[in-house]
C-alpha cells in the first residue's frame, strides 16, 4: 500500500496526493518546511520501483532497499540518503520487531515498513509520527524532512523506553519469583522469555543509536537547526535506553546465577535430611539384620534380657543420631 502526503510551507495538514502529482507538488512550492512523504506498507519490488521512477531515484539506491536487513549506518547516493533500523514495540505484553527503512532527500522522505515474516507481526504504525510531526509544524517546531526524521526516530526511542519499563516490571515479578522459598527448583520459562526479549531489544536500539549518530554527524545543513537539536535530544534518549538495556542484561543474567544458587543450596539441605535419616535408619536395620540371622549358639538367643538389648540398642543408637544430626542442623 503506497500513500503519498504532500505538505506545503506554512501548512500543519497534509494534502492526500496521488503517486502522478508528485512532480507538481515539488515544483510548486520551495518553501523550507514544504515536504513529500510516501509511506510504504510491506510493498512489494513494483511498488517501491514506481516511487523510485516517480521521484527520479537511482537504482541503485532502490537495488539496497527491501531486503529487510538493518544497517547501523547511513549510505548516501548523491543527494539521497538510505537508512533501515528496526523498529520494536509493545503489542500487549509481547515484543514486535520490524523494519523501518527510510529513503530521504531534501524535499521527500519516503518509509517503508516491514513486519516480521516469521512472528506474522504487523509493520510498525505510523500514526503517533504523524501526530507528533503534524502538532510541531502547527507549533512552529521542527519542520521540513529534518522535522519528520526527527518525529520517527523519536517515536522509535519512546516506543523502546515503553518496552524498557515493561521489561522492568517483568524482571521485578521475576526476583520476586526466584527468592520464593515455595517456588520449586525448576528455571522459571519466563527468565528465558525475558532474555529472548532483552537481546531482541538490545538488536533494535543500537543500529538506531548508530543511525541517529551519522546523522547528526553529517546531515546537518539537510536537517536544519531546529531539528538538529531535536534529534540531538533524541539521540540522549536513545543512549539512555541502550543503557538501561544493558542493565537489565546484567540483572537479568545475576537472577539466573541466583536463582541456580538457591537450587543448589535446597537440593543440597534435601540430600542432608535424606542422608541424616538413611544413617539413623542404617543402625536399627543392621541389628535387626544381625539378630535375624539365627544362628545357633549365638549367647543372646540363650539370654533372658536379649530382646530388650537389642531394642534398648536400636532405640538409642537411633535418638543419638538423631540428638547429633539435629544439632548440626541437618534435619
């Protein structure tokens, strides 16, 4: 699916354009903040080659373009620029990793969205940067394709942050989880589930750290400075998310450790108590075993008091072992 929005300069509402007018809506007006946004949804090769023809585009920029693969750089071709990141965000409690490619010049920016084939997830949505970017150029904020670059990439970081937190909470219920003295031995699943999680976040925000970067580096007269330093803004933002990503990681990595410890630490009081009560059940069996034998000429059958010595013996032996293994605490 293909939408074309054209805004002119002065103007927060964009016009609905067909892909045939974009020729005229670049050529009547040079306006600053004027700009052509196509937005492609999970396009196929002639879609994307019709807007390539359309906005005059090499093709060798399109040749680098739907292959669904991030990069942590940008790649200029001449006056155009081409950058692809991921895009991750919450669908309920479930982490939804696509790809966000973006083709953009001094007058157009077009996006492309791809869900994960194998997740079956949808693109990543692009109404809140429509939203955001519609309210900063009826506000006088940043505007032009700096404006909208700045929208995206802010979208992309709050929607990781959203993620972020939500990972906190998990990992809280988790600890709580893991120092339960009535969880049983076995790894809980959603440790594993959280790690999957953590590391697909983590594939997700450092190509988009990286990308900001070289933008920041060297787009600079093509941003504008207004949304120079809104993005500048954003790429703090993404460095503290990358951050408190990696802190999750060594949290998370600390409660498996934990959690293995706690389970050696019970299967170990476990085997104490069974150990204890094998030695004190050891005892009465081995008497028995020996006064079971029957042999003849063995003095206690000929003795009066032998029953009661050898009961004596197996009850006492077994409340000794029991006084000493209670002392250490082994049972």
């Amino acid at each position: 699916m293909i939408e074309c929005r054209w805004y002119p300069g002065g103007r927060a509402d964009p016009e609905l354009v067909p892909l045939e007018g974009l020729d005229r809506c670049h050529a009547g007006d040079g306006a600053a903040d004027a700009l052509v946004w196509i937005d492609l949804s999970d396009a196929d090769r002639a879609e994307i080659d019709a807007v390539a023809a359309r906005l005059g585009i090499d093709p060798a920029v399109m040749a680098a373009v739907g292959r669904r693969r991030p990069r942590n750089r940008i790649l200029p071709w001449g006056d155009v620029r081409h950058a692809a990141v991921p895009a991750g965000r919450l669908v309920g409690e479930q982490l939804h990793i696509g790809i966000l490619e973006i083709v953009f010049s001094s007058w157009f920016v077009v996006t492309l969205r791809w869900g994960d084939v194998e997740e079956r997830t949808e693109p990543y949505p692009l109404d809140d940067v429509r939203a955001v970017y519609r309210s900063s150029r009826q506000a006088g904020g940043p505007s032009g394709v700096g404006g909208l670059l700045w929208a995206l990439f802010d979208q992309l970081a709050e929607d990781a942050l959203d993620a972020v937190e939500a990972i906190d909470d998990q990992l809280d219920r988790a600890e709580e989880t893991v120092f339960n003295d009535d969880t049983d031995q076995s790894i809980p699943r959603g440790l594993f589930g959280l790690r999957r999680d953590i590391a697909a976040l983590r594939r997700a925000t450092s190509p988009q750290r990286d990308v900001i970067s070289a933008l920041l580096r060297g787009e600079r007269a093509l941003l504008g400075e207004p949304s120079y330093l809104a993005i500048e803004r954003v790429y703090d933002h993404v460095l503290r998310v990358v951050e408190l990503i990696e802190g999750q990681r060594d949290l998370l990595s600390g409660l498996l450790d934990a959690h293995l410890s706690i389970s050696a630490n019970r299967t170990n009081e476990v085997m104490k108590r069974t150990s204890s009560w094998g030695a004190i059940l050891v005892v009465a069996t081995l008497v028995v075993g020996y006064y079971g034998m029957n042999f003849p000429g063995m003095p206690e059958f000929a003795w009066q008091y032998g029953w009661a010595w050898a009961l004596a013996l197996m009850v006492g032996v077994t409340v000794a072992l029991y006084l000493v293994f209670k002392r250490k605490d082994w049972l």
